[in-house]
C-alpha cells in the first residue's frame, strides 16, 4: 500500500524524547557544573560550609531557571558558541536612525 504524496505520514514518538534531562530536577549541565564548583569551593578553602552554600545557591538557581524554562539553560549554555553577527548590540550602528513614513492615502 503506498500513500499518496499530498497526506503526510505520521509516526508516533515517545514523551520522553522531547523532555529535557534533568537531575533532581535541574538541568544536567547545569547540575553537574554546581557540584564542580561547590567540590572546588570544600577543596580550595577546606570548609564544608562554603562547598555546601555554593552548591545550594547554584542549585537553587539553577531550578528556578529550569522550572522557569525547561529549554533556557541549553540555549544560555549554547550561545557562548555563536558568532557575533547574530548579535544586534555587537554591531555597528547604522549612520541615520530608521525614519518611519506614514502614507496619507490610507
């Protein structure tokens, strides 16, 4: 049996492919980068309490982003590699602003 070509075919896909991956529900990168930095912060001053307060205030922050947006920390953590041209503030201003014409025979 072959479709024809104007009904598109449909093939079913699971939830979990979709959603993103988190750990205790915040995004894994982000997650893991906050237990790096709370670890680095309990070997650097050997005191438990500043890798324990780091770690929290980073989780913390890091679950509100999440619940905020599940797709924001992938998009923060990815737009360090763009390049410049697709930043407006990076780029040279224009000699004459946008000047708006309104037409009188509307």
């Amino acid at each position: 049996m072959s479709q024809s070509p104007e009904i598109p075919a449909l093939h079913g896909t699971y939830l979990a492919l979709s959603r993103p991956l988190t750990v205790l529900g915040c995004e894994r990168r982000l997650f893991m980068g906050v237990v790096c930095v709370g670890a680095a912060a309990f070997s650097s001053f050997n005191a438990p309490i500043a890798g324990l307060l780091l770690f929290s205030v980073g989780y913390g922050a890091g679950l509100a982003v999440t619940k905020l947006d599940p797709c924001l920390p992938t998009v923060l953590l990815r737009s360090a590699n763009c390049s410049q041209r697709y930043d407006p503030a990076l780029r040279a201003r224009s000699p004459e602003p946008l000047q708006i014409v309104a037409r009188e025979d509307v």
